[in-house]
C-alpha cells in the first residue's frame, strides 16, 4: 500500500467501515510510514474532538421529519 492509497482509506479506516483484511493493511502502512501515523493522529483526535464539542440536541419534530423526508428519498 502507498500513502495515496492509505489517504483514500483513512476515514472508513476511523469510521470502523473497513474489513479486517484492509484494516491489517492500513495498520501495517502505520508502522512503516511516519508520515502517515502523523496524519493518522491528527485526523482521530480531529474527529474525537469534534465529537466531544458538537453535542447539541436536535428537538424530536425535527428529527422525526428529517427521518419521514430520508426515508421518502429512496421512493
């Protein structure tokens, strides 16, 4: 794997979208690349971060019509 390849892969990576097969993958181009771990830190504490800080309730009318007009897009 080259770092472009790893780029393309680095958020269903953080995001858990990815097999064990390619996660080994990944994991193995981690160890080898310094620059990439370095990017990959970065973008994890990046996504913990905006995680912790973006916690705000959204009220149930809206979440419920936002549901009714998901769910009427695959119509």
């Amino acid at each position: 794997m080259d770092c472009r390849e790893f780029e393309a892969k680095l958020w269903a990576f953080l995001d858990g979208e990815l097999d064990a097969g390619a996660c080994a993958e990944l994991r193995a181009h981690l160890e080898a690349c310094p620059g990439c771990l370095d990017h990959y830190r970065f973008e994890d504490a990046l996504r913990v971060f905006v995680r912790r800080c973006c916690r705000e309730s959204v009220p149930e009318t809206f979440r419920r019509r936002l549901f009714r007009l998901i769910a009427h897009l695959d119509e």
